[in-house]
C-alpha cells in the first residue's frame, strides 16, 4: 500500500483498459490524457464534496493540477496540486506540500514580512506629515519666484542693451561720446552685477527649502531605502530555498534556474504552480511521472480569462526554466508548434503575370513565417521569384485557411 506521506491516490475504477502514455505530457500544449482525465474528475468530486476546509471559489478561483504517476510496487495512480494557496494555507489533506514552506510562522519569510511590514508603517506615517507637504509647497514657490524674478532681470538686460546702443550710436558725433561711453559700460557691469547677486540670492533661498525639507525626508529616504534592500534580500533568499528536483536526483534552486534566462531572476510567484510542485514531490517519494493536466476551479481572475473546470496549459513565464530542469532525460510528446504544417504541401498558381501572382493557399499553411516556423507563403515565393522587388505579401490568411491570395512581385502591383 502507498505510504500516507506520499498523498498517492490509487484511481476508484478500473483503468486496465486504457493504454499509459507512451510519452510525457508536453506542458505547453496538450490534450489531457484519458487517466488525467479520470484523475482530474475524481479530483473535481473531491473538490465539491470534502468539508475538511473551506474557500469560497466564487470569490477566488484556483488552478489545480493532476500528475499520473507509478509507485514502485508498479501501482498505478496519481498526485494532486493546487497553485499558491487555498483556504489560507499551502498544506491541505489529499494535496502534495509546497517545495518550500514560505507561510511557516516561525519562518525566516514570516519573520521578514513582518519587519517589512513595521517599516511600510513607519514610510506612511512620515509621508502623511502635514509638515513635507508644506516644506514641499514653499520649494515649489521658491523655485518658481527664482525662475520668474531671473527672468524678469533678463527682459530688464535685453532692454537695457537696446537702450545703450540706441544712446551710443546717438552720441557717436557729440562732444561728450567717450563720457557717455563709460556710463553706458558702467549700466551694463550693474546689471550684470544684478544678474549675479540675484541668482545667489535666490539660490540660496532655494537651497534653504531643500535643507528644510531634506530634514524631513531624509529619515523617509532612508525607510525606504532599507525596506527596498530588505525586499531584495528576502526575495532571493526565498527564492534559493526552492530547490527542485529532477529523476537524476539533481536538485536546483530558483536563482539557478533562472539566472540563464534573459530576466535573469526568477518572477513573484515562481515555484508555487501545480506541476512543478507535483513533479518535485513525484521524485522525492520515488514515483515515476507519466503524465500530468491542469484545470481551473472557481471564478475567473481578472487579468486572465479563465474557465471553471477548464484544461489550461502549464505557465511558460514562471514554468518554462524550471520544467526544462525537471524534465531532463524524460521522453516528453513534441512540441506542435514545432511541427511544420505545410511540409508535403505544394502552392498552386492561379494567375501571374510580371507585378503580381494570384496563389491558392492550402489551408494549415501559414502566410508568413512564425514564432518556431518558417515556412509559409512568403518563404516560398521568395523562394520561386528571388528578383522580386516587391513585397509579396500584401494580405493574410489565417494559418487554417485556404483561400486565394495575392502577391506582390513589384512595387507597381
């Protein structure tokens, strides 16, 4: 019999009459396997008839998943998730625990919450003080009074060197021009003079605004400051706490695994969904995955539509890197998106003459090359017409589609 710790749930049918998957499940694109099926359909009976806790899925809905396993004694049967938590905790009967423990009261992740959380009270204190409101609206006028009382200067100099050149060039032929030529001199270094003593004036004016209000929020800055730092650290230490395994027994944390992506570390949230939890806990009590699905239960959320009792695929933003390291050396169904559609498939030509050919697209063909496939439309009439000076495509049908399309050989069609 399986072991209690194990949360290995031997199937409440007969299932010799369905075959076991030949491979893995590919987690980003699938249809569930008949035995996840029934797995997940037991799991859902469950779901609606246990009492030994409770969570209004109405409110909020979870993703739960569902990984058919063998046991060593050849038993077969399967392991249950949900993502995060439900009813407030991480560990409920019938499910298989969290790779860490993060909601442990004693901790290291409680304890830094908490003293994150004092730090959040002390910033919204500091920043709901009447008094940096009031020291941040004299900065403001400070600064604005120095930027038009300059600029009123500067029209004051603009207008001064009119006025001196007008009276220069009108006592060029009298008597008195060299005296009226060192008055006009002497106007100009005062105003200068002005210009200089008034922006030290206000300068200073401004800098003591900043000093008043620099005392204020120095003590904010800093909060800050240590509570961003206390984020940070708390973050990564949690995050090498989640240590995965694989079948080798080879065991890699979060800031391992994804410290090869291009994020470079991992996001909120990673190593709390169902599959990774579910294949962690499959090699760490010796049971050898088969396959695994994940469904939907409850409300939808709101950044995201999903559909109550619905198959979803595992998440490749938070998954993807850690899958790769859990799967290695595990024979996993192929990718079919990687599958050319199009291979064997030949274009017909319909019409062509020297600016335009009209094609007959077969359907499951794409128009243009995609993410993880190349050929298409485009590839092969750039192929067949290499001194197009055109763009070819000019319109698109959906991959599914077959229709008639256009091309353009020149840019005169």
């Amino acid at each position: 019999m399986p072991k209690q710790e194990d949360h290995f749930t031997l199937f409440k049918q007969s299932t010799a009459s369905t075959s076991l998957p030949e491979r893995f499940t590919f987690p980003f694109y699938y249809q569930p396997h008949p035995l996840c099926l029934l797995a997940a359909q037991e799991l859902q009976q469950h779901l609606e008839s246990q009492t030994d806790w409770q969570h209004d899925f109405n409110v909020t809905g979870k993703m739960f998943g569902v990984l058919l396993v063998q046991n060593t004694q050849g038993e077969l049967g399967y392991l249950s998730a949900f993502s995060g938590k439900v009813a407030d905790s991480n560990h409920l009967p019938k499910f298989v625990p969290p790779v860490f423990d993060m909601l442990a009261d004693d901790g290291f992740f409680r304890v830094g919450q908490a003293e994150i959380a004092q730090i959040s009270i002390q910033v919204k204190q500091l920043e709901s003080n009447p008094k940096i409101a009031a020291l941040e609206a004299v900065l403001d006028a400070e600064q604005e009074t120095f930027e038009t009382e300059l600029q009123a200067h500067r029209n004051v100099m603009i207008e001064g060197r009119k006025s001196r050149k007008q009276r220069r060039l009108a006592a060029e032929k009298g008597d008195d021009y060299l005296q009226i030529k060192q008055q006009l001199s002497k106007e100009s270094i005062q105003h200068k003079n002005q210009l200089r003593d008034l922006k030290v004036h206000w300068q200073q004016r401004v800098n003591k605004a900043h000093e008043d209000l620099g005392k204020l929020t120095s003590e904010l800055t800093m909060l800050i400051t240590k509570r961003k730092d206390l984020s940070n650290g708390l973050q990564k230490k949690l995050f090498e706490q989640y240590r995965f395994l694989n079948q080798y027994g080879l065991e890699k944390s979060l800031n391992d695994i994804f410290k090869t992506t291009v994020q470079q570390t991992p996001p909120a949230g990673a190593g709390e969904c169902a599959t990774p939890k579910l294949l962690h806990h499959a090699f760490k009590n010796g049971l050898k995955p088969l396959a695994m699905a994940e469904f939907w239960w409850g409300c939808s959320p709101q950044s995201e539509i999903r559909q109550h009792k619905n198959f979803y695929t595992a998440c490749r933003g938070k998954c993807k890197p850690i899958l790769a390291h859990m799967l290695q050396g595990i024979e996993v169904d192929e990718n079919p998106l990687l599958n050319n559609p199009a291979e064997g498939k030949s274009i017909d030509i319909v019409y062509q003459d020297d600016v335009m050919v009209v094609i007959n697209k077969p359907a499951e063909f794409l128009s243009v090359p995609g993410k993880s496939i190349e050929d298409s439309v485009y590839l092969r009439m750039k192929q067949q017409y290499p001194d197009a000076t055109g763009p070819l495509i000019v319109h698109r049908l959906d991959m599914s589609t077959s229709g008639l399309m256009v091309i353009a050989l020149s840019k005169q069609a």
